[in-house]
C-alpha cells in the first residue's frame, strides 16, 4: 500500500487543483466496494492526468506486489493447516498425508511423510511437519491483517512465528514464509529446532522469548522460533526453492540421522 500511496500522491501533483483535491480526501468517507484509492484514480483518468496504459502498468505493478495478499485475511487455522499443507502437496507430489494404514502408531503428530530409498535400496520413513507463517509488520499492532502484511524488500521491522513445533514427533520441518509478494520455505531437520538458540517454549511473545531461561532445550516437547529482521539472516543455510523441496527434506533428514 505504501508504495501505490506515493504513486498516486504524485499523479495527484499533475492536477491543477490538486490542494483543493487533497482536501477533498480529508473529508472522503467511502463503502465497499468503493474506496480512496477508486476516487484518486477514477478522477486522475477523468482529468486525463493518467493514461489508461498508465492505469494498466499501475494495476498490474500493484497485483504483481500483492500476489499473497490474500492469505493474510485467512483465520489461523485455515491459513496453516488448510492452506500450507495443500500448498506443499500441489509442489510435491511424493508428499503423502499420514493414517493408520501406513503408521499404525500414527496420532497425528506430523503431518506429511516421505518414502525414499537411499543408494542402498533401504526404505526410509521420513516425518514431516509443515508450519506457515506471515510476515506481520510488528510495530502496526492494531492495524488490519492487510495493513500489516509486508513485502519480502520492505526494511520494516517484522514477526513471523512458527508455533506448535513438536521436534520429538518427525524428522524435517518445512517453514513457509508468507510475504506479500513472495513465498519462501526454510526446510530444517528436528534436531536443529530443538537445540535452536530460538527455540522457547510455546506461549511466550516476543518480549518474554528473551528472558532469563529456567529450561533445557531438549525438554522442550511443543515450542516455537520467533524470526525477526534481527535473526533472519541466521537460518540462510535452511532455506529452499519449491521445486527444490523433496531433496531439501532428505538432505536434512540425512543430516538428522548423519547419512552419508
């Protein structure tokens, strides 16, 4: 949004009333379907101040930064285990939902699986948890869901938190990071997580993640990692393409179980 307000506060300086113009917004009250962002555009092409191929350049520019928008207006639920677990099945299709069929010991606690064989021709069963989070602007706490959505270039400070991750229960995670404009995943095996130095128990926020620790990172059952502008950069080694994300997972599943 950020970027289209200060497109269209210039186009607004090619209006010969444009302080009168600006005035005018001060007092505007609009309904759905009919906003600011309608008004300025209907009258900046009415004052033929803008083409229509500027419009059209201006729309598609705008849509193309806002792809993923759409998720951030998800419930929770939805968002995470709808979504990200389907999201993941459409790119991989050798990702398989678990039952009893095919882990009789199965409870629901991971939520995909890998068969793969290695060079040996012995059959592995790899776990897999999937979690999805957005990247929220962290000082607009008050803001909607669609305000606070950032882009995947913005310098704006930033939360995402992968809750409820249960290390003890599967071998890889898959992380999908939802931006604006982007979607990045992180895949890292469990060992990793649990000895993370971000990993804390579930239920801490931000500003108590920090505090003095009274726990061991091993006995930590259900936590979550809290990624920031100040620790992104640290979990670079983890992150994978889409396309890249079945070799991803038995990489790190290798790794897990130290496999050469």
């Amino acid at each position: 949004m950020e970027k289209l307000t200060k497109q269209l506060d210039e186009l607004i300086d090619r209006l010969s009333n444009s302080k009168e113009f600006r005035s005018k917004l001060d007092d505007l009250k609009s309904v759905y379907p009919f906003s600011e962002y309608e008004y300025i555009i209907s009258h900046l092409l009415a004052a033929k101040k803008l083409s229509i191929d500027e419009y059209y350049k201006l729309r598609d520019d705008y849509i193309n930064r806002n792809l993923y928008l759409y998720l951030f207006e998800m419930a929770p639920r939805t968002f995470g285990d709808t979504w990200g677990l389907s999201h993941v099945c459409s790119i991989e299709s050798e990702f398989r939902r678990p039952s009893k069929k095919v882990d009789d010991t199965y409870k629901g606690e991971y939520n995909l699986y890998l068969d793969w064989r290695d060079q040996k021709d012995r059959k592995h069963f790899i776990k897999i948890e999937v979690k999805a989070s957005r990247a929220n602007d962290r000082e607009r706490k008050e803001d909607s869901p669609i305000i606070k959505a950032i882009a995947s270039d913005s310098k704006r400070p930033f939360l995402m938190n992968f809750q409820q991750q249960k290390p003890k229960c599967c071998d890889v995670f898959i992380w999908i990071a939802v931006y604006r404009d982007q979607i990045k995943y992180w895949v890292i095996n469990s060992n990793e997580v649990q000895r993370n130095r971000y990993f804390t128990p579930q239920h801490r926020n931000l500003a108590t993640a920090e505090r003095k620790k009274n726990y061991k990172k091993e006995d930590i059952y259900e936590g979550q990692i809290m990624i920031t502008e100040d620790n992104i950069s640290d979990f670079g080694k983890f992150i994978s393409s889409g396309s890249s994300l079945k070799e991803s997972v038995i990489a790190q599943y290798k790794v897990q179980h130290k496999l050469k």
